[in-house]
C-alpha cells in the first residue's frame, strides 16, 4: 500500500487489525509502527518477527522516504524530513498516539520524531540505536570480532563512504553485527530493497557528526532501549548515553552476548522485555 506524503510515495504494510471483536462491538487496539534501519534497506527486514506482536496491536510497517518501495529525492532525505514523515504519515491515516519502535537507524528517526513531536508518540522503543555515533568502541568491537580486517574495511567506509567502501563493508562487516542470530540474516538481507546510494548518502552526511542527544529532554513518552553486548555498530555506549540523556525516565534494557538487534539473537527474551513494555502503562 502506499500513501502520497507531498513529493514522495511512502510504502507500508501491515499486520494485524485496527479494529477487533470485542464485548461491546468493534474494539480499536493500540498501533505499534516499527522503523527499519539502514537507511538504504526496507521494512522487511524486520521481518516476519514483528508480526508476532498483531495479537495486541495493529503492526505498521513503513519504507522511509526514499528507502524500499518509497519514492523520494535526496534533497528530501535527511532527519528532519524523515522524522516529520512519521508525523505526516500518522495524521494521513487518522493514526493517534501510536508505540513507535525503531531499529538502527530507525532509532534514529524514531527519536528525532518523538523530540520533534512529543505529543505524537504514546511510547517509544529504541533499539540497537544511537544519538551519536561512537567509532572508537565501534572499532574496538570489531577487532575483537573480526580482527585487523574489519577494523580496516570500517574505517575506510566510514572516512570516505563510496560504493566500493560499502561493498567491502557489506562483505566484511554486517557478518559480524550478529554472531549467533535465531534465523539467517542474509535471507533477510537477500529480500530486502537494497539502496545502496541512500546508504552512502547518509554516511557522508549527517552521519558524520549526528548528535541527538540534547534534544531528547523534550521526549516525555515512556520510553525504552534495548541493547546487546556484542553489538559493533551501535555498541552498549551507545544505549548508556541514550538512557543518560533521558535522565532516568528511559528503562534501559542490555542483553548479554547479542549483537545488533537483540530480538535477533535472543527473540524469546526480547519479547518477553517488549510484551511487558507494551503492557505497561
């Protein structure tokens, strides 16, 4: 399905029903819209897992502008828009205070959202992400999981992203971001929209000296981060700074010997964690 947000066509699925039986008609049931990483992937990615959780919520997937199925200029694709875009795409379809999650650069995005429009989101799920990137334990990670190679093929990538950079990366690298996972990445990999441009776009942009965390104070959702141990993009410092900016009013949740995305590596237990979250008030 898509949906026309000004200049671009956002794609988006979904799992589960709005509406179910219930004692007294027709009942609505709370959204959960899952973001999924890259940029330069697709939402399915991020599946089938997340479908479990249709038995509670309305499950939205979406392509980000610009990413999968979604149509979008690059002029377009930055935080900012891809931020508003989810508040855009929210009240296009009459969607109220929806649990956000985002993955990787989901996060991203769902944080930037979440800080843009703090009314918007009636929680917010952070995980495997990052307000700012953190290199230097980035590529202490990666030499203990992929030695001297990987800590090279990293640093090339990120000092002068290119179409070879990433390639070499993909090769080397994205192996190493979950070392033990429940189901095979690389099906994952091999059904998802690969953008590689978009990828490389924000590499060289505003990755380079992103910094969300001074404007999470005005996140007032509860909120939770979830993190692995072994997770070489978006290691634990990453989470500790997230929990830290929002000054306890964020449950930080570390999974002991996952990579990136703990729900990969640990799925039982991650949805153990994310059930009680999704239950809470």
């Amino acid at each position: 399905m898509f949906i026309q947000l000004d200049r671009a066509r956002i794609f988006f699925d979904t799992a589960g029903s709005q509406l179910m039986p219930g004692p007294e008609g027709m009942e609505p049931r709370p959204t959960l819209l899952v973001l999924h990483g890259g940029p330069g992937f697709d939402h399915s990615t991020l599946r089938p897992y997340f479908d479990r959780f249709a038995d509670t919520h309305q499950v939205i997937y979406l392509d980000h502008r610009g990413n999968g199925r979604s149509t979008g200029d690059f002029a377009d694709m930055h935080l900012d828009r891809w931020a508003d875009d989810i508040a855009d795409f929210c009240a296009a379809l009459g969607i109220e205070k929806p649990v956000v999650l985002g993955q990787s650069f989901g996060g991203m995005v769902a944080m930037h959202y979440a800080a843009r429009h703090p009314h918007g989101p009636s929680k917010l799920i952070l995980s495997s992400t990052a307000a700012r990137m953190r290199y230097d334990h980035t590529l202490a990670i990666f030499e203990k999981l992929g030695g001297a190679e990987a800590v090279e093929v990293a640093r090339a990538n990120w000092e002068q992203p290119s179409k070879e950079s990433f390639a070499r990366y993909t090769s080397v690298c994205l192996p190493l971001y979950n070392r033990n996972p429940a189901t095979d990445p690389a099906a994952a990999m091999n059904r998802a929209i690969r953008k590689d441009e978009v990828t490389i776009h924000f590499f060289k942009g505003e990755l380079q000296d992103m910094d969300l965390r001074p404007q999470l104070a005005a996140i007032t959702c509860p909120t939770l981060i979830l993190a692995g141990t072994e997770d070489p993009i978006t290691p634990v410092i990453c989470a500790q700074e997230l929990a830290e900016a929002f000054a306890g009013r964020a449950q930080l949740e570390v999974f002991e010997g996952c990579g990136h995305g703990s729900y990969r590596d640990d799925p039982e237990g991650s949805e153990r964690v994310l059930r009680a979250f999704l239950a809470g008030a």
